[in-house]
C-alpha cells in the first residue's frame, strides 16, 4: 500500500470512527434525533433570549429546542435528578415552555420532553396539559393578588439548596 492509500484509508477509518462516536453519544443524550435550533444550557454559550406571552405574563427559556419533522418541541433537562417518573413541577415547567413556544414562536408543539439523569419522557401538549398549566398560572395570579404567596418550606434540605436562600426572609433557619 503506497502512502496516499494509506492516508485516504486512515482518514475513512477516523471518519467511520467519528461517526459511530456521534450516534452513541446521540443515543446516550435520551433525546431524539433532530435539529437544534436553540440551546440555552450549553457551558460557555451565552444565554439564548427569553421566550414570552404578554398575554400569560409568562416568560422563560427552555434549555433546547429541537426541531423534528417541521414540529419545535421544548427540552427541559434535570442532569442530576433521578427518578422513575416526572416530577408534578418538572411537567408544568416543561408545560410552560410549550405555551411559550406556541405564543412567542406561534407554532404549536406537539410534545414537549423532559430529561432526567437517566431517562427521558416526551410529554404530549394536549387540552389536559394546558388546562393544568392555565389553572396553575391562575391560582399564581390570584395569590399574587392577595398580597402574595409564602414559599414551600415542606422540605429542609431543598431550602437549604435554595438559590434565593441568602435573600429569603422565609428561610428555614
């Protein structure tokens, strides 16, 4: 083998090797094959702007948005949560960054996922899902209108690991 088939085989070789690298770690992310189109939890990248509803009074910014077959769908991901099954505040938030996409992006999402540390879930946004979120933003609003919510202090440790704690005068001591 003279040296220019040595180098086009070792260069197959590192393009078969990066391609198989890439479908495993695809595969190992829990998400679906689809396009990025915003990644808001990357280290280094900087922050992606805020979706929002006027109308809702809502805004955020979900960690990615993929695009799969014309559709955008939402990804919320909890790297180190671990759990067999999606937590009640993980759905609303992932809820609320399907509302945002559908107002702010004014396409519909058909689903919207969420990852855990080692499983991921892709949720429908369907009536259910949405009645859910609308009551939840209501009961917010009117709680906001009688002079405010007190925060949930039912559990110490996630108080304790609370990123507001040294500006909360409802901090458990």
């Amino acid at each position: 083998m003279d040296g220019l088939n040595l180098g086009v085989a070792l260069l197959l070789s590192l393009a078969i090797w990066l391609w198989l690298r890439a479908r495993t770690l695809q595969r190992q992310s829990g998400l679906p094959r689809a396009r990025l189109v915003y990644d808001d939890a990357s280290a280094g990248r900087p922050p992606e702007r805020p979706l929002v509803s006027h109308r809702h009074r809502l805004s955020g910014r979900p960690d990615f948005l993929l695009e799969r077959g014309g559709a955008i769908l939402p990804v919320e991901a909890k790297p180190l949560r671990r759990a067999n099954a999606p937590y009640a505040s993980d759905l609303l938030q992932l809820a609320a960054y399907c509302l945002l996409v559908e107002e702010d992006l004014g396409r519909t999402p058909p689903a919207g996922i969420l990852r855990y540390a080692e499983q991921s879930w892709e949720i429908a946004w369907d009536a259910a899902l949405r009645a859910r979120l609308l009551e939840t933003l209501a009961a917010m609003d009117a709680a906001d209108e009688a002079g405010g919510a007190d925060r949930s202090h039912a559990q110490a440790q996630r108080c304790a690991g609370c990123g507001m704690r040294a500006h909360c005068d409802q901090r458990l001591a």
